[in-house]
C-alpha cells in the first residue's frame, strides 16, 4: 500500500511517528463512459475559458475568489495556516465510542508506525484497548482540517475522520411526526419484533452482492445473451393494521 499521510501522532509529551495508509477500498465496477453513438471513450479536459485550450496540470494554480478579483495561494501557504496540524495529529481529549454518533463517521485510515518508537505505538494501542476509550483529534490532510478518533482495531490503530458538528444539517424541516399514538400493545409486538430479529454484529456476512449481478449481466451482454431476471415479490399483509403486520412479521420470522 502507498502512505497518503506522513507525521506523527501527539499523545500527552509522546511523540509517536506514524504513516497512515486507506483502510477502505471501493467494492463498485469501474465503469466507463462513452459516446453512444460509437462507443469512443468520453475523457475530461481541465479547459481555459477565455483561450478554450487544456490547461497542462503544472500550470493549475488554486485561489480564492474576493470581490472581482481572485487570491492564488500556493503550496507553503495551506502549511502555514497550521503548522503543527499538517504534521501532528495531537490527541486533544479521550472519549467513549459509544458517545461518537454514526452520522458523524467518515472514513478510516491505517496508522502504521515508524520503527523509531514502535513501543509508544504499542503502548497507545494497548492503553486504548484497556480503557475502552478512543483518542479524539484534529489534523489536515489534502489542504483540509479533519475531525478524527483514534481507536484500536485487532492490534492497528485506526484514525477514523469525523465530521465537524457544522456538517450535519438540521432534522427540522423534515415532515416528520412529532407525536404518534401507539398503543401499549402495538409498542410491546414491536420490541418483541426487534428482540426476534437481535444478533450479534459481524460484518462479514454481508457482501455487496449487487455488483456480482452486474458483472453477471455484463459477461452475459458480452456473449449476447440477456439474463434471466427475477421478479420482484412484494410481500403484503391482509389488513392495515399496525398490530395484525407486526403479529404476521413475528410469524414470518419463526416460519
């Protein structure tokens, strides 16, 4: 794997050095686009406006709009509006992952240590894992400052980005019931539905089957064949009633 981050991780007065490296990969077909009337690829072309020529990839400068006029900034200036964060990404509080709401992760990132101090790494890892707790902090990467929770997975540490509180849209303006009615039975057949339906987490018995399909379908298209398709059933109740869906759901599930 190829390191996207190098820097080290601010624990107290410890300095662990580390490099991150992608935790995730995507599990989708890579699919191109292209003309339909010839089939020539379709390719992007970062384009001048004013000379409508391709602009080389050396030449392309990012600035911020004022006024009628723009302010390029270069290279040095995203390492000086934080210095310290470019480099370090410095444990500010311990938290519970239990109280990191799932709305607000991003993505998880592999912290691999430098062997220079291989026993700090080791030491946060097990601290971690003792504890129960996963170290909460703040770094930039790719020109951007990230939220992020450091926590232990199977011996690694993994630094996970969070979103910022700010990034979260309001709930309000959705139409949403604020009140319903349930009665204490209909509430009870719905917990007893949810007990029924309890297990263990393991994400491994899942598996993103839906791609499988498509790469199906394309090797059948290749040949010039169309595959069979399944249709899709649509499983109904006899009645309308919140309480006669939840009893037939429970005698679903025992079937």
């Amino acid at each position: 794997m190829r390191s996207i981050w190098k820097g080290s991780i601010g624990f107290g007065l410890v300095n662990i050095p580390i490099k991150l490296y992608s935790a995730v990969q995507n599990s989708s077909l890579d699919l191109d686009m292209l003309d339909g009337r010839d089939h020539s690829r379709i390719r992007f072309q970062r384009v001048n406006e004013h000379t409508h020529k391709e602009v080389p990839y050396d030449k392309i400068v990012r600035a911020y709009k004022m006024d009628d006029d723009y302010v390029v900034l270069e290279a040095q200036d995203f390492e000086d509006a934080s210095p310290e964060k470019t480099k370090l990404i410095e444990i500010e509080s311990f938290v519970e992952m239990a109280d990191v709401n799932p709305m607000f992760y991003e993505t998880s990132y592999y912290a691999e240590p430098d062997q220079k101090n291989s026993k700090a790494y080791t030491l946060l890892v097990k601290a971690l894992e003792k504890s129960k707790k996963a170290g909460l902090a703040r770094f930039v990467l790719r020109n951007t400052e990230n939220l992020c929770i450091i926590h232990p997975e199977k011996g690694v540490l993994v630094v996970t980005r969070i979103r910022f509180a700010q990034e979260i849209r309001d709930s309000e303006d959705l139409n949403v019931p604020k009140e319903a009615t349930l009665s204490k039975k209909e509430l009870d057949m719905g917990l007893a539905l949810i007990n029924q339906y309890a297990e263990k987490f393991d994400v491994s018995k899942f598996k993103d089957n839906y791609q499988d399909e498509l790469l199906k379908i394309i090797h059948l298209k290749a040949k010039g064949k169309r595959p069979t398709i399944k249709k899709m059933k649509v499983v109904k109740t006899k009645s309308d009633d919140l309480y006669d869906q939840l009893m037939a759901s429970l005698s679903k599930k025992g079937a």
